[in-house]
C-alpha cells in the first residue's frame, strides 16, 4: 500500500506542471474610434468555435465580453493563425446597446502587443492551418482500374521531344514533328514548306503579280513564267491593265507564254501574271475564264453562269479585258448576271468570269 501511494504522488509531482501549462497568448492593445472621431465606449463581444491550439491544447467553446472605456482595447487571446485546427474569432462592437458592426479575427503567435489592424480579416478571407501532413506510398496496383486507366493512354514514343507539335506514330504513341521550325505540319503527320501538299511533295501554290520574264521590245513575242499554271485555265494576264484573251491574244504551253502576231508587248507596256499551281483545298472549286451564257446584242441583259459563286463576291466579271463593278456595271443573284444598260454587252465583245464554288 505504501509503495502504491507513493507512486501515484510521483505520477502526480511529474504531470502537474505539464497539466498546469496554459497555451501561448498574444496581446491585442489598440485605441479605438468611432466615425466621427470621438473614442468608442461600450461593449467588445468575442466569441470562437473549439479548437486545438498549437500546443495541442485544448480550446473550449467561449464567448469574451471586454469593457472598452475611452476607447482603449486590452485582450489577450491564444493564437489561431498556428492551430492544429482551423479557427477564428468572431467580433462584434456594441455601443449604447446596439451592434455597430462585426468582424472577423486571425490572431498571429506574437511576443509584442499587436492592433486590431493586424489581426482583422478583410470580407470573404479564408484562414486556418493545415492539419499535420504524413507521406504514405500508394502504388497503381492499389487503386482499382488505375492501370487499365493508363492502358488506354498514349504513352511517348521513341520520336517524343519537348517543344514540338505531337504527332501520333503508327503504333499510337506519341512522337514529336520532325522538320524545320519554319515548316508547316500535314494531317498525315509529315511536314515540310508551307504551301505545299502531304509529305511535302505536291506544292499547293497562288502566284499573284508575276512579272513574266522576257525582252519588251515590240517584236518579242515568247516570254516565260516561273512555273506553269494548273490548271491552265487559272492563268490571267494583265497587259497595262487589261485582262488578255487566250487564244485570242496569247497560247501558253506548260510555263511558256507565246503572244500572237500583232499582239507583242511593247516598250513601256506592264505585263503582270496571276495563276495557280496545283491548288487543292478541300471544300472550294475554282472557275476560270467562262464565258457566261446569254445573246451579246446589245439588247440583251441578262446572263447566266454554270454554276454559283460562292460567295458571291469571288466573283470577277471582265467585258473586253476591262474588270467591271459589282453594283455599278451589273448585279448578280445566284448563278444570274444582270447588266445595266450602260453596261450591256454589245455584239463582238468578250465576256469572261472568274470565281469560286462551294464543293
């Protein structure tokens, strides 16, 4: 018995100053106003929810009142910004018994007296610390259906490398584009030289403004264009502004220009060439030089395409090489060119059209 009782007032002289430790405080010390300048007298409401304290101390559930007289605070409350739970003070100012307004409190571990200022939380924050954080290792076979997850993903292939365009290879893993930085990137995953077609090879070109190369001296009649049109009914040729009539004023053979007799450029003349290479762009078709149907009489109005251009304003519409105005020198609805009377072709002109359909 006497070996009992003397172990239990060693268990007690060994727990009694750990059992009588109180949690750190800060000290909150601030003067306090009103609107108009004058000190706040009245009644300081501070209320928290439980919570452990950093030192693993229990907090209880309270409510504080704090007398402010000549607006003079004095509080110390035990820290909240360092919990191991989540916690806040909820304050309210009571003056002549009515709540003036409230606010929330994120006191700060602190040795020195800190203001208001320095623990008031502005609308809408969000406080508390994190619970203690442990490492645990978790391995793909111990989540279910992780793995067959990550089958069904593309993995990076042999090819993969950072700062590229991603390209499926042929076993669906993903490599990196391979080619220049310059280059333009395929459906097919190739690259190669904007403006040319799969794989590089086939070029997909507009030429617009070409000077073709040749001497214009009168009697010159065969000049050359840097690649042949295709189609070849795509090419126009502007001589000092006037759209020429093949046929009629030029042949061409692949990129050779041959110009009849009687039509050889002159000194001083500008010849400028437009054309397409071998352009194929999914959904858009290409009409060139057609004659539109309709009596050229001079009397007659009324014209018609075979086919409508879409849209409506690719198209160019040419009376004797001369490139005549939408809504000045004709109106078009559908595939229906409609000339105005000042405008009409006459017997022996040359009508032709360019534009675009919708394929």
């Amino acid at each position: 018995m006497f070996r009992f009782r003397w172990w239990l007032l060693c268990a007690a002289l060994a727990l009694g100053p750990s059992l009588e430790a109180t949690p750190p405080l800060s000290t909150i010390a601030d003067v306090l106003f009103t609107a108009d300048g004058n000190r706040f007298n009245g009644l300081m409401t501070i209320s928290c929810q439980s919570f452990q304290a950093s030192d693993a101390s229990n907090v209880a559930a309270e409510v504080k009142r704090v007398q402010i007289t000549n607006g003079i605070l004095y509080v110390q409350l035990i820290p909240t910004t360092d919990a191991r739970t989540p916690a806040i003070y909820t304050v309210q100012y009571n003056g002549n018994s009515n709540v003036v307004y409230g606010e929330t409190w994120a006191v700060p571990p602190s040795l020195i007296a800190l203001r208001v200022a320095d623990v008031r939380l502005a609308p809408g924050s969000v406080t508390g610390s994190a619970p203690p954080s442990s490492s645990i290792s978790v391995q793909i076979s111990d989540v279910t259906g992780l793995q067959n997850a990550l089958n069904v993903r593309p993995v990076a292939g042999t090819g993969f490398t950072v700062s590229r365009a991603a390209v499926i290879n042929s076993n669906g893993s993903i490599d990196g584009a391979t080619g220049n930085l310059s280059d333009c990137l395929h459906v097919d995953g190739t690259s190669g030289a904007c403006g040319t077609g799969g794989s590089g090879t086939s070029p997909v070109t507009f030429v617009d403004g070409e000077v073709p190369s040749g001497t214009l001296d009168g009697s010159n009649a065969a000049f050359t264009l840097s690649s042949a049109p295709n189609p070849p009914a795509s090419l126009e040729i502007f001589r000092n502004g006037l759209l020429l009539r093949p046929g009629g004023d030029y042949s061409l053979s692949s990129n050779a220009l041959t110009f009849l007799a009687g039509a050889a450029p002159q000194p001083g003349d500008a010849l400028l060439a437009s054309y397409r290479v071998s352009v194929v762009l999914s959904g858009i078709g290409f009409v060139d030089g057609e004659t539109p149907s309709g009596v050229m009489n001079g009397v007659n109005t009324s014209f018609t395409l075979s086919q409508i251009p879409n849209p409506a304003a690719s198209l160019a519409v040419f009376r004797n090489g001369i490139r005549l105005k939408p809504g000045l020198d004709y109106t078009s609805s559908n595939n229906t060119i409609t000339f105005v009377t000042a405008s009409m072709p006459q017997s022996g002109d040359v009508v032709l059209c360019a534009y675009r359909v919708a394929q």
